[in-house]
C-alpha cells in the first residue's frame, strides 16, 4: 500500500503540541482591525487549541503522520 499524503493546506493551518492536543493561528487579525477592540486583538494573537471532538478527524484524513 502507498504511503498516504498529507494535506498541504491542513499542514499550514493546524500543528500538534507535545502532548497530541491541535493547535491553530486563530482568525479575524488581518484586516479591518479599526472597528475591533484591543482586548479582542490582543486575545486573537494567541494560538488557539482544538477541541478534543476534532482532532481524530484532523490526525486520521488531513495529517496522517503528523
């Protein structure tokens, strides 16, 4: 059997940390930031962690040997 390919575009978006938990840039920070308050800016900077119900599907389909 070949090997399975991961998708690129999951790999751009999504990493794992050291305990298997899936970790993403959260969005809404690139443009038209006048009308957005500094605390939500600030709290968008930050990574954001997947829920646990996601991330099987995340691990199995999109980042095989992730």
């Amino acid at each position: 059997m070949p090997k399975m390919k991961t998708k690129k575009s999951a790999a751009k978006r999504y990493s794992f940390t050291g305990t298997g938990k899936v970790k993403y840039k959260k969005q809404n920070l690139r443009h038209i930031l006048t009308k957005k308050s500094t605390k939500r800016k600030r709290n968008l900077r930050h990574t954001g962690i997947l829920s646990a119900d996601n991330v099987p599907s995340i691990k199995k389909r999109l980042l095989p040997y992730g």
